[in-house]
C-alpha cells in the first residue's frame, strides 16, 4: 500500500499549478511526480510572495486537522469563511480605537488641526472575480494626498497606469473607461512597473512613519476594495506583506473630526459614520474646475471622476465640516474652492482669452487619445482629407462672440414697431406656367405619337349607366338566351 502523502503547502500549490497548466492543454502522465520535477513550478515556487505562500501553508494546516471538510454552498471551507469575518471583525474595531486614540490625543494636545493624514483614491478598468469569491480591480488611475484642517492637501502623488488588458475584458475595460474617467490602457506616459510605484509611496509616506510603520491611507468604503486591490499588486512587487500599507475607512476619521469639533463648539450632537458616509457621497464639490490631473484637464466632462480632483474633494468636504468650530480661519483654494470671479465687464475679455485657448489648443501625447468626440486625433488624420494645417488655420479664423447685455436692453425705451413689408409674389417656375389638361381630354403627348387623331368620344357601351347592369349569380339569367348586357365582371347587385 503506497504511503499516503501528508498535506503540506508546496503540494497544494503543485495541485493548483497543475490544474492551471492543463487548462493551457499540457498533460502530466507521470502524476504529481512529474510536476515536482518542472523546473518551472519549483521556480514559481521560490519566487511566491511571502503571503501567498503563507496562504498555502495555512491551506494545508486546514487539511491536516480535517477541517477543511466542510464548505458553504460556495464551495468554500467553513472555517477559512469564519477565520474571515473574524479577522474582518477584528480589523474594524481595532481601526475604530485606533483613529478614536489619534483624534482624542491630539484634542487633549490642542493640535488637532496639524496631524496629518493621507488619504488615497484609484479608479481601474476592468474586475475580475478570483477563486476565493472576490474581486480583483485592474487599476487605472491613483492619487494619494496628504491633508491636515490647517493646511488642507499639501502635497499629491498621482499615477496614471498602462496595462494589457487580458482577452474576454476588453469590452467591460471600455464600457468603464467611457462612463467614467476615460483613461486609455496603452497611454504611453502610463506606468506599468509595480515596483516604481511602490518604492515612490513609499517615498511621499515616509516623513510621516511612525518608527518603521507606514501612516494609514483612508479611502471612501465605496472604492474601498479597489484601493486594497491596487494596494495587494504594489505589496506584492516588493515582496512584502499586505499590512506594510494599511487601509481605513475615511469615513470613520471624517466621524471622529466631526466629532471633535462639535465637541470643542459645546455641540452635543454626534455626527455618525452613515452621515459620514453620506456626505461623501453627496460630493458638493463634485463640480469644482481646476483640481483634475493634466490628462483630465484636456478631456472636458472627466474631472469629477479624476483620482487627483476626488482626494481633493474630500478634504474641502471635511474642511466644510470641522474647520469652523476648531477655530482654523476657512481659506480659498486651502478649505474651499478658488473663488471665480463672474464680473460683467470681464466678461467679453475671458470669452475672447477663452476661444484663442480652444482655438490654440492641443493635447499632448494625443496617441491614442479619444477627444470629447470620441474621435482620436490619430484616427482623424488618418482618415480626414483636411490636413492639419488646413485643421489649425480653421481654428484660427476666429469669430468673434457678440455679448448681448439683456440687463441694458431691460431698461432702454421700447423700439418703434417696423412697417409690416409689402406681401411680394414670387411668379411660379416657367414648367408649371402651362395651363392643366381638362378632363377626359387626350394629352399633347398622346396626340403627337398618333399623328393627331380624332378625338375618341365614349359611349353608352363602353361605359354603361349604373342601374342596368346585372350581378354574378343564377337568379339574374335572362330565359331568351340573349347576350348580357357589357357592364363589366363585378359581383354587384341587380338594381332593376
Ligand atoms: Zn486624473
């Protein structure tokens, strides 16, 4: 009897990369033995990130106690489902005392308003469920901002990424892109080296580490798997666990800063995380110009779905809802929007400031790039017949915009009322001038061809008075044989 082989991480993942190679049409005839001896498993192997493998080790623990013998209608291990939802649990009271520790610390300090904090937001192109019922985001775009009350975002990591898009995710990638921040996948500034990206977080979060730990990143719990996705791909190209960048709420921190500053204001209200939450999404900035990237910048009707515009919203809304009481003077363009000045004598100056920048105006790095026409530049001259100097010389002859001031127009006397002009009458084209044909006359056209001949007149015969014709039937046979009358074949009814 062969010796039965004892669950242990390495086998799982074996188990795993073999179904996953035979899916690709490899076969494995000499059974597991074969996929220990591939050098690429074994490479793969090595190469596993610390989590994963740790994952698999965890998986085997499960086998040897038996308790991966029971699964929930999803197929999944009951204990595995539990260990979860406790750790989920456990992770959101811990990031509740923890954020509640910060806030009330720096109450009692008197220095709420210049902890800083980070907040991080992603938008992706596509998801695509994984084996364990969850979701993975292929990221698109990510901000990570740096706030506090009294300064509002001092300084801004922004990322746009290019990825490949895998095959069946080309349409959902599209559909996403086009509904919301409109990013192409091949832009050619895009980054697409995990590792970059990580060590350059790592870089803007390092002035606020506290000993070797990275600060928190808050995120709004709607895009909140998203970030812990884009999150899981950076850990995972330095090779180092998950929790190096930890992910709260910002709804929970919005609570606790709500909070303190009713508090400080003698307020004995208590704003909740639903409120929070609400308030969020409520986005009142949603509508501010000048806060997008410069790629959302060019594209109109994009900014409020730029990753840079939305860290920057939420620290306004935050701002909106804490600065007063805990005494930080409301500033524009720190705590609120930049003011936009709508004097009327300027008016006329913008709009002409305005028409020579669209007139002017060409977005870099165009390869690719879908205009608000949908059109690419790319595809346009390919196809056009204006070339691009013919296209830019359209754009310069200018026309002046007319500003009618209905204000002026209010209070000026009423005009004369014009003359009503004379009715003119337009004589109809020299074709219709020719009088009409009368009835049951022969046409000119008739007359030539048959080199005029005698006017035909019908008859009683041809054309037989109504109330003398006879219907189909028998009953209408005359007894002396005599021909019937030409009234034509009709089913109608004796009238005589
Ligand atoms: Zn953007």
């Amino acid at each position: 009897m062969p010796k039965k082989t004892k669950p242990n991480g390495f086998l799982l993942f074996m188990m795993d990369y073999r179904k996953r190679e035979e899916r690709k049409g490899r076969s494995f005839r000499g059974g597991i033995q074969e996929v220990q001896n591939d050098p690429q498993c074994n490479q793969e192997w090595q190469s596993m990130s610390v989590d994963k493998k740790a994952e698999y080790n965890r998986r085997a623990k499960d086998c040897k106690k038996g308790g991966a013998g029971k699964k929930t209608g999803t197929g999944e291990s009951m204990d595995a489902v539990e260990r979860e939802k406790m750790r989920k649990v456990e992770f959101a009271q811990n990031m509740n005392d923890e954020i509640e520790s910060i806030v009330a610390m720096a109450m009692e300090f008197g220095n709420l308003p210049l902890i800083k904090f980070n907040f991080i937001h992603s938008n992706w192109f596509h998801t695509r469920s994984l084996e364990n019922n969850e979701f993975d985001y292929i990221p698109a775009e990510f901000a990570v901002s740096e706030f506090s009350l009294k300064d509002g975002v001092t300084k801004i990591y922004h990322q746009i990424l290019k990825t490949e898009i895998r095959c069946g995710y080309t349409r959902e990638a599209m559909e996403t892109s086009q509904e919301t921040h409109q990013l192409p996948w091949n832009l050619q500034c895009g980054e697409d080296r995990f590792e970059v990206m990580a060590e350059n977080l790592k870089e803007f979060l390092k002035p606020g580490m506290d000993g070797n730990k990275y600060p928190a990143l808050y995120t709004s719990r709607q895009i909140s798997p998203a970030v812990k996705a884009l999150i899981k791909r950076l850990t995972h190209s330095l090779n180092v666990p998950n929790e190096t960048f930890i992910v709260y709420e910002l709804e929970v921190l919005f609570k606790y800063l709500r909070n303190a500053a009713m508090q400080k204001a003698g307020v004995v209200d208590s704003f909740h995380t639903v409120m929070a939450e609400y308030e969020l999404i409520k986005d009142a900035f949603s509508f501010t110009p000048g806060l997008d990237c410069d790629f959302h910048k060019n594209l109109d009707g994009t900014s409020q779905f730029c990753s840079m515009s939305i860290v920057k919203r939420w620290a306004f809304t935050i701002c909106d809802y804490c600065c007063e009481n805990l005494g930080v003077e409301m500033l524009h363009g720190v705590h609120l929007p930049l003011k936009i000045h709508s004097d009327q004598s300027n008016m006329s100056d913008t709009m002409s400031v305005l028409s020579e920048k669209i007139n002017v105006m060409q977005i870099q790095d165009t390869i690719g790039i879908k205009s608000m026409t949908g059109v690419s530049k790319e595809y346009r001259t390919r196809v056009s017949e204006r070339t691009d100097a013919e296209e830019q010389k359209r754009r310069n002859d200018k026309r002046t915009v007319t500003v009618v001031k209905y204000g002026d127009l209010a209070n000026s006397p009423p005009a004369e009322p014009e003359p009503e002009p004379a009715p003119v009458t337009v004589p109809p084209p020299k074709e219709y001038q020719i009088p009409l044909r009368r009835p049951h006359s022969i046409s000119h056209a008739h007359i030539a061809g048959k080199q005029k001949e005698d006017e035909h007149t019908y008859n009683e015969s041809e054309f037989p008075s109504l109330g003398v014709s006879v219907g189909r039937g028998n009953g209408a046979r005359r007894k002396d044989n005599e021909p019937r009358p030409g009234a034509g074949r009709g089913r109608g009814i004796a009238l005589s």
